[in-house]
C-alpha cells in the first residue's frame, strides 16, 4: 500500500477525508497544528510547509501527495498569501520530483471562476479564470505549477476545484457546488490511481441542482457520484431570496468573496 502525505490534515477537509482515504493508503499527516485521533496507519507529523527543509523531510519517502493546506479568507492580502501559498505549493512540487512522487492532488477552489455571475454561462467548466480574491488568485498560480511539473517532469497532477466541502448545505448559492466528503474521497482516488492522468482539472462537486459545473471531465475518467446536494441542506438553509444580494454575493460563483475588497498592495498617498 501506497504512503500518501496529506497537508492540512487537520483542516475540516482533510479531517472528513481520512476515514475514506486510510482505508486504502498509509496517510502522513502533516499540519503546523497537532492532528488529532489517530488511527492505525495513520502518522502525524507537525511543522510548517513555508519551511523547505521540513517539506523536503515530509516527502521523503511518500508516492503521493494531496496537498490541502494554504491560507484563504475574503479579504486576505496579497502578502500574506505569498509563503503559504505559492512559496509552500513550490517546495512541495519541488520535493515531490525529487523524490520520485508518482501523483500530486492539489486542491483548488471554485473561487477561481469566483468572480462570474452565475448567469453568465450555462456551466462554467471551461472558462478562464476569473478569480475573486487573492486567495483565489494563488490557487491559479497553483493549478498552473501543478501543469508545468506534469510536463516537465512527468509528476501526474489532479487539480480539484472544491465547491463546497461543509457538512451540510447552507445556501442556495452552495446547493450549487457542494460536495459529501464522500464524493470528494472518490475523486481524490481517481486522481492517485487512474492510469490516464498527467495533468487534469475536475470539480469536487456532488450531485447539484442546476449545477455550475458539468463535471464531464471528471466523469469520463470514471467519477460516479454518490450523494445529491438537494438531501443534505442544513435546518437553516437560505433560499436564493432569502439570500441579500450585496453580502451574500448571491449572483456570483464565488459569493461574498466576488464583493469584498482586495486589499491594495499599497496604501495610496494622502
Ligand atoms: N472547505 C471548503 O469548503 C473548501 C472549498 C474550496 C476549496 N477548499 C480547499 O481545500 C483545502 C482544505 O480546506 P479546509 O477547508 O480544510 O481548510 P482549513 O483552513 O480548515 O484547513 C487548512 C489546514 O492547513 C493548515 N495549514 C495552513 N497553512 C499551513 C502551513 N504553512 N504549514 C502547515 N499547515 C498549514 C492549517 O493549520 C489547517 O489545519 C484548501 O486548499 C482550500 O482552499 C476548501
């Protein structure tokens, strides 16, 4: 059985994917904060992956990586996503060609189609990028270093666009996009095994009504899922009109975070 290092283990998606993925592989669990609850075949190890010595001690040894961790929020600053996010995802690429790693799963977002109407297309999976934050912006970057290992380096790189990835779904917007952890454990499985990938882009997406992304991709290599988001709703789930349009972002791929300000790289003079 394969070793595979998860960063950001102890996040709320790597914690709600763990039951699904030790079954089939050893799992090092890497976070800066302790990753609680182990279970057999399961190893933790805690440090920061802006640290490339410690990214190069964590890979070693591993075939795969799903790499989860990074810095997100609506408003984060450009600066503050730099080390985590594009410095971290580089270490990690890096580390991972030498030491031979056969697969690299990196988890993207849809707040990288975030800034589009959802009116504006009848699915969304082919259009440029349009993020809408800085944190949206560093998993463009990401998505592009995961093609450039795979072709220069013959890394097979799985890129999945997470929807919504909470227990349950709180808002028309994320009936939308929402995926079961489930779901999400399936498509992580296609992207470490499936003997066709070299560079691909999916939606971690359950079933969704009037669904904003098709998904065929993901279907074509196999994806099946399992559970339909209109089952899962939350006791306080919002409908589109109970959503207000300026705060909740209820147009937009991406929410609150299509209408919150970038926070300018510098502060403009008096
Ligand atoms: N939760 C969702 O609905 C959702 C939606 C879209 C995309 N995603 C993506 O899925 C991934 C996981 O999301 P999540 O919701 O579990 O996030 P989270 O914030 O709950 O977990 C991220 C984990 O990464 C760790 N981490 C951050 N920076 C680190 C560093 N430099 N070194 C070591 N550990 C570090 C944190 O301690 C944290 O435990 C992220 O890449 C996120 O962009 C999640």
């Amino acid at each position: 059985m394969n070793t595979l290092l998860i960063t950001g283990a102890a996040g709320i998606v790597g914690t709600a994917l763990r039951p699904y993925l030790r079954q089939h592989y050893r799992l090092r669990l890497l976070d800066r904060r302790p990753v609680e609850g182990l279970a057999e075949g399961e190893t933790a190890l805690v440090g920061d992956l802006t640290d490339a010595a410690f990214v190069e001690q964590a890979v070693h040894g591993c075939q795969a990586v799903l790499h989860l961790a990074c810095a997100h929020g609506t408003e984060i600053a450009f600066t503050a996503t730099l080390e985590p996010n594009y410095h971290a995802t580089l270490y990690l690429l890096e580390a991972a060609q030498r030491h031979g790693v056969q697969r690299f799963v990196f988890t993207s977002s849809h707040h990288v189609l975030g800034q589009y109407r959802t009116d504006a297309a009848p699915v969304f999976d082919d259009m440029p990028p349009a993020p809408d934050s800085y944190y949206a912006l560093s998993k463009v970057f990401g998505e592009a270093a995961c093609a450039a290992w795979s072709l220069r380096y013959n890394l097979g790189t799985w890129v999945i666009r997470i929807g919504n990835a909470d227990a349950q779904v709180s808002d028309a917007r994320r009936l939308r996009l929402w995926t079961s952890a489930r779901d999400l454990a399936q498509l992580v499985r296609i992207g470490l095994e499936h003997p066709e990938v070299k560079h691909e882009v999916v939606y971690g997406v359950s079933d969704c009504p009037r669904a904003l992304f098709s998904n065929a991709r993901a279907r074509a290599l196999g994806y099946r899922p399992q559970d339909n988001a209109a089952e899962h709703l939350a006791p306080g789930f919002l409908s589109y009109e109970a959503m207000a349009a300026e705060t909740s972002g209820r147009d937009y791929i991406g929410g609150a975070y299509a209408g919150a300000p970038l926070a300018p790289l510098l502060e403009p003079k008096a």
